[in-house]
C-alpha cells in the first residue's frame, strides 16, 4: 500500500495530546483494554475516498467501510455535508411526532425502492430499529392473539444488536455472554451456512435448514411463534450466503405458520449487495426490514424500521383501546440530519450507478479470492454477494477443522500493516472467527479490488508459510 508522509491535510500539531486523552478517558468498543496501555490507540484522522488517515500520517486502504459495513458511499463526501448544514440551520430536530421535511422525503424515496413495503420508523442504531420490531410483535401479539404468539425465533450465528433484548436474539453466544439474565421468549434455530452442512444427509441442503425452522415452530408451538427475524445474508457471523432453496422454503412456513418475517437489513442494507436490499435478491415479501448503517454511510446516525400497510393497520384497530396505538418514541428519531444525509447518500447511489458497480465489483472480488484458495491451501470456503465477500480459513481441508484464530488476526494485523484494514468473523463466535471479511465501498474500482487482493495474498504467504 502506499504510505504517504501526511494525509491530504495536516495531522493537527496538538495530535500527542489527542492520542494521551483518548488512552486516558476513552472506553473503545469490542476492544480488550490492556494492550492499550502499552501500544498507542489507533486514531483515525481523515478520510478520503476509500482511503483513511491514522494519527501517524500513516495511508489505509479501507476494505471493510469504516470497520464494520457503514461508509457505503466513501469518505469526505461534500455533497452529504452539505445537505445536513443546510438543514441543522434550517431546523435540526423537533420530536417526531411531528414529521419534518427530510423525514417524509427520505420515507417516499426508500418506500420506493421497496415494492410492499408503505411505513418508516426512525430511530438512531441498529440495536434499537430491530427492538422496534420485537416491541411491534409484542403488541401484536397483545392485540390480536390474546398475548401468546409473542416468541421470537432467530438464527445460530446472526447478530442483531447490543442491548439486552437484541443480545436475547444473537446467535453469537460470546457476545451475550455475561450479560444475562436475558429477555425471555428468544429462541435459536440453526445456521444455513451449506459449508458447515448441519443436515448432510439431506438432499437439499437450503430445504433441509428451512425446515429446521418449521421443527423449532412446531416444538415451541405455532401459536406462541410471532416472529422471525434473520439476516439475508450473515455478516459478522461469516458471510453466509444462503442456499438458494432456503428463502421461498422459510417464506412458505412463516405464511403457513402465521409467523411475521423480519429480515435484518442493517448490513446488506441500501446496496451494499448489489441490490437496495438483501432480501430483493431471494424474492421474499418481509413483514419487517431494519436497516442502519448503509442508510446515511456514517455521516449522521439514523436507523428505520419499515414495514407492511398490514401492519401498520393493526395498530389502528381497536380505537377503544386507549393502548392500542405504538406508544413508543426515539428522541433522537426527530434529528433531521439522519434524514437528510440519507437522502443525499442515496441520490449518490443512484447517480453513480453504485449498485451495478457494486455487482461487477463484487463479482471480481469473489474471482479474485477463488484464485487466493487455488495458491493458498488455507482458504477452504469463498462466499460473497456483492461488495460483502468472506474467504473462510481452515486448518485442514479434509476436515473443515477451523484456522487458529491466532493465525486468522496475524492476517488481519499484517494488512493492517501494510496499509490494509480488513476484517475477521466475530471473535465471539469460538471454534468459527476464522472467516476474513471484505466489505470495501460501493465506489470501489478493479485497482482497488485487486490492491485489497495483492494486500491479502502477501499476507496470507507470510502468516501461513
Ligand atoms: N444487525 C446487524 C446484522 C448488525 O451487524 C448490527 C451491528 O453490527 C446490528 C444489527 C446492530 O446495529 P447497531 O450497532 O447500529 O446497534
């Protein structure tokens, strides 16, 4: 990677003094804190592009979109800035329960690129857009079906949030351990990645882990089942891209089981697969979709929780019922950046014809690691759609047993320095963080695809060799 001797503008002359308060008053997430008091913390600067600056002067290129699947649109994007200071100075909240202009705007546009889908409801992160949805099939649950359909069934290995609720649907179970006691009503079902075949006997493997699925409703009961709430493709929990069998099988049971589908779009949502959404892939009609981070690529916090007229009418139903109506509000669900940065960030997608590029990108990045696993025995698994590809690392072949961890983040830090940020599975995930992860922004040219490749060849033969 070329390393620069500054990023485009100069690194502030106080940076000592940055970097000594952030190691003496700031708590970083996922991180554990020890090393920290021997090795300087990793301070970003500036970004440009695909390309980041640390605190040293030090140039990255950045292949997983601000670390985890947010800057979709790339970095130092004037035009998105520019929208969110018009507005602030025009008007920068008022509570949501009056609309705004940036907030009915943005609604129209994203109701539009989803075919029946009709309401948005904002809120600030991930986490919270998935517990609307968890509070929604309560309610529902409450007024429709005497208060038993309201268990919630989601997927080993998805990952759905960091609060205690969310932690209560997370199939990574390091992340919610310790953290307990949980929300109860939260039911695991299977994985579906075909790598780790869980049914070898069957068949077809994508009808095999659908029906896994109708096991867990049948076991649990179907009416105490309201939701199922997955991701269409996996992220942290190793890019897992279903079979193709699996979504009509899953989407034949949750009509057949009066069971709402939730997909939980907040990392394959507004593009990053190659179409506005994951689930647009697959054909499936959900009954919920949360996305976050895409939606504004990290230019202002803003998370929707969109769903059916269907539903939305539940809600309408019983008008003697003084609780019939959602009785729930995210202050901050009234900032009018979040709505205005979105609309900015998706009239770029579509002027720069983002979502072919991310396809024809995506396609040469999974060609580019199918040719890494034919040099390097240690890439037993390539999955990918989109600009969201894995490489999964093994041991052994034969036996699938996983790469040691050790040996997967040795990779990870020889990119990192080289100049590289790539990503790895969820740590929490024990005995499966060995998948690399790749996420690079829309914007992402062959040069870029095939730097990020060089990048993780050399680093592959130097950590494996
Ligand atoms: N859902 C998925 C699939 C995620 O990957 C994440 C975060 O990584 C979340 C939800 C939670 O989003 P947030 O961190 O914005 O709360």
């Amino acid at each position: 990677m070329s390393v620069t001797a500054a990023p485009p503008s100069a690194i502030p002359n106080d940076i000592s003094s940055v970097i000594e308060a952030d190691r003496a008053h700031v708590w970083h997430h996922l991180l554990p804190h020890k090393p920290l008091e021997t090795t300087d913390p990793r301070i970003i600067v500036e970004g440009k592009g695909m390309r980041v600056w640390d605190a040293t002067g030090k140039e990255h290129l950045d292949a997983v979109s601000g670390g985890v699947w947010t800057v979709n649109v790339g970095y130092g994007r004037e035009e998105i800035a520019d929208a969110v200071r018009d507005q602030l100075v025009k008007l920068n909240y008022f509570a949501n329960s009056a609309g705004s202009i940036p907030g009915a705007q943005f609604a129209e546009m994203l109701i539009d690129k989803m075919p029946g889908m009709s309401r948005v409801y904002y809120s600030n992160s991930g986490s919270e857009a998935n517990e609307k949805v968890f509070k929604m099939v309560r309610q529902i649950s409450q007024l429709r079906h005497g208060g038993k359909k309201y268990k919630v069934l989601y997927r080993e290995r998805d990952y759905h949030g960091t609060t205690i609720t969310a932690l209560s649907a997370t199939g990574q179970p390091q992340r919610a351990a310790q953290y307990g006691p949980y929300t109860p009503g939260f039911v695991e079902v299977p994985h579906c990645l075909e790598y780790r075949n869980q049914f070898p006997d069957a068949e077809d493997y994508g009808i095999a882990a659908a029906n896994a699925i109708e096991e867990v409703i049948l076991r649990e009961g179907p009416d105490t089942v309201g939701l199922l709430c997955l991701e269409p493709i996996t992220a942290g929990g190793g890019v897992i891209t279903p079979p193709p069998s699996y979504w009509p099988r899953v989407q034949e049971i949750c009509k057949k089981y009066d069971v709402l589908l939730h997909i939980d779009e907040v990392v394959c949502g507004v593009g990053r697969t190659g179409t506005w959404f994951g689930y647009q892939h697959y054909g499936i009609e959900p009954d919920f979709v949360t996305m976050a981070k895409g939606v504004a690529s990290g230019y202002a916090a803003i998370s929707c929780t969109v769903t059916t007229e269907a539903v939305f009418e539940m809600f309408k139903d019983d008008v003697s019922d003084p609780l019939h109506y959602f009785r729930d509000i995210s202050t901050f669900g009234g900032c009018t950046a979040g709505p205005a940065a979105a609309i900015a960030n998706m009239n770029i997608i579509v002027r720069e014809n983002l979502l072919e590029n991310t396809i024809a990108m995506g396609e040469r990045f999974v060609n580019n690691l199918q040719g890494l696993a034919e040099k390097h025995r240690v890439i037993g698994d390539v999955r990918g759609k989109g600009l969201f590809c894995g490489a999964e690392l093994v041991a052994d072949r034969a036996t699938k047993e996983p790469a040691d961890e050790k040996k997967v983040q040795a990779v990870v830090a020889d990119c990192m320095a080289q100049g590289l940020i790539i990503g790895a599975t969820n740590r929490s995930l024990p005995g499966f963080n060995n998948t690399l992860c790749f996420s690079p922004a829309l914007i992402s040219t062959a040069d870029d695809i095939d730097e990020i490749t060089a990048g993780v060849d050399k680093a592959l033969t130097r950590v494996f060799s």
